[in-house]
C-alpha cells in the first residue's frame, strides 16, 4: 500500500510576485469619490459626439386634432372663393363641341366640398344658404366657389350642351348616404325659371362605392357609352388621378379642391381656344 503524501507547496518566488503586482495594477476598480453619508463610484463621461447608450426620446409633435384639419380646410376654401370663384375659363368659339369631353366627372370630398365627410359629426343637415350645409354638430360643410362654377359651365354652357357632355360623380367616402343628401342640398345653379338646380339634378350619374377609382370608371363606362378618352376627370388625390388616367382618362390632379386653374387646365386637354367665362350678375350674386 502506498501511503498519502502530502503535496509540498512551493513559496512564490519573486519572479512570481512581481507578475502578480503588474496584473493587479492593470486591473484597477473603478476610481471612487467619497461623499458625506457613502461612497459613489464616478464613472468616466463620454467622449464629446459618443452616444452614452440611451436612446434619445424624440420630441413629438403635437397631434392634429379633427378641429385643426376642419379650420385650416376651411381657410383654403374661404381663399379658394376670394382668388378662384371668378378666374374660370369657357371654350370659345371656333370651339367645336365634338372636340369636347363627352363625360366629365368630378370627386366629391375636398374637390367640390369640404370638409370631407369622415371629418363631420354627419346628419341631420341644415341648409344655411345653396353653397353652406349645417351638420349635427354645427360643422358647416360648403363646396369650393370654382367648383360649383366649373359644374355649373359644363351644365349650362352652349358647346356642352350640344356635345351632349354628361357629369358624374366617383367618390369612395364610406358616407354615401350623407353624401346623396348634401348633393341634394346644394346648389349649384338657377334655371331660366329662377328655380335652384342642385348638384344632384346636374350630376345625376353618381357612383359612390369604396374601392379603387378605376372599378367606378368602368361602371360609368358601361353605363354611358363614353370611351376613357372622351373623359375628364378632377380628384384631389395623386393616387386616383394615376390610376385611371393609367385607362387613358384625361385626369386633373387639384389638392385642395377645384380651382379656376384646375378646371381651365382640364378644358385645355380638349380644347386650346378658351375664353374668360362671362358671369351674369345674378348668378355673380349668388355665388358669394
């Protein structure tokens, strides 16, 4: 049998000894600040454009409330009435009435009206004067004075009429019925008779159905007879406007509703010859 032996520990030598001491120098804690109840470890700063590790919290901004998109809406509109209400232009006349658009066909929420119906607390409507619209919540809905003068020329105008030019409406509000009911509050124009017409009796052909724009203009389409390149098309929004003029639809993008711009350069993509429109002063009166 062999007996245990005890394992002789060897002193360190001093070879030894002074590794040790250059090891614990490199590893030196933290430095320490001595306060008046404790100790505190006093970390290094940061070098000057080094991140310090936390994530910087972005100042947000403040939130646009329905109320600031409804008055700064209307501001437009208002100005809209002052600069565009009577800068329009009508086809002249060595215009040839072929040459124009057989359909032309207008969006509904901030092209010819606004505010846009998701913005407003909605029906019951009460009707202030033909161009102003009262909602429940004492919102007033109102439609862009170049707008209801653009609908009121193709209406009226002798060249539209005897090319037989149709107007409709295409719109993707998911308030349709509120949308029939101001379309049928406005007005947009007095016969000869001094009887108002409203925006419904001039758009009779209306197509209000969510989905993309292009499904209403083939149901138009069908409905009217009309090639794509015999249409016009005003929107406010890009995206609409590239997709159907994309079916060969003469289309005019006009953020912010329709503007006396807007409509002249829709009547120039079928026509160049265009006159100042002449407004009787009744009709002159009306729209203000």
């Amino acid at each position: 049998m062999y007996r245990n032996r005890r394992r002789r520990v060897r002193p360190p030598t001093s070879v030894a000894l002074s590794a040790i001491s250059r090891r614990a120098t490199s590893m030196s804690p933290p430095s320490v600040a001595t306060s008046g109840r404790a100790s505190t470890i006093t970390r290094a700063a940061p070098a000057s454009g080094a991140s310090s590790g936390r994530k910087q919290r972005r100042r947000k901004s403040p939130k646009t409330t329905r109320r600031d998109r409804i008055t700064k809406g209307t501001e437009a509109l208002l100005q809209n009435e002052r600069e565009d209400g009577r800068g329009l232009r009508e086809p002249g006349p060595s215009v040839d009435p072929k040459t124009l658009p057989g359909l032309v066909v207008y969006d509904l929420d901030d092209t010819v009206w606004f505010p846009e119906l998701y913005m407003i607390a909605g029906a019951p409507f009460t009707k202030i004067h033909g161009n102003a619209v009262e909602d429940v919540m004492g919102d007033v809905v109102r439609v862009y004075a170049a707008a209801r003068r653009s609908i009121a020329q193709v209406y009226t105008h002798d060249a539209f009429r005897r090319r037989g030019t149709k107007i409709a409406v295409a719109s993707r509000t998911h308030r349709g019925k509120w949308a029939r009911e101001l379309m049928q509050m406005f007005e947009i124009i007095e016969d000869e008779d001094g009887v108002s017409v409203s925006l419904a009796d001039c758009a009779p052909l209306v197509d209000i159905a969510a989905g993309t724009k292009t499904k209403h203009f083939q149901r138009l389409r069908e409905r009217t007879g009309v090639a794509y390149g015999d249409m016009l098309f005003f929107d406010n929004e890009r995206v609409n406007v590239d997709e159907v003029a994309r079916m060969g639809v003469r289309c005019v993008h006009c953020p912010g509703g329709v503007s006396a711009e807007a409509h002249n350069r829709g009547l120039r993509l079928f026509v160049e010859d265009t006159v100042p429109e002449r407004l009787d002063e009744a009709s002159s009166e009306r729209s203000k």
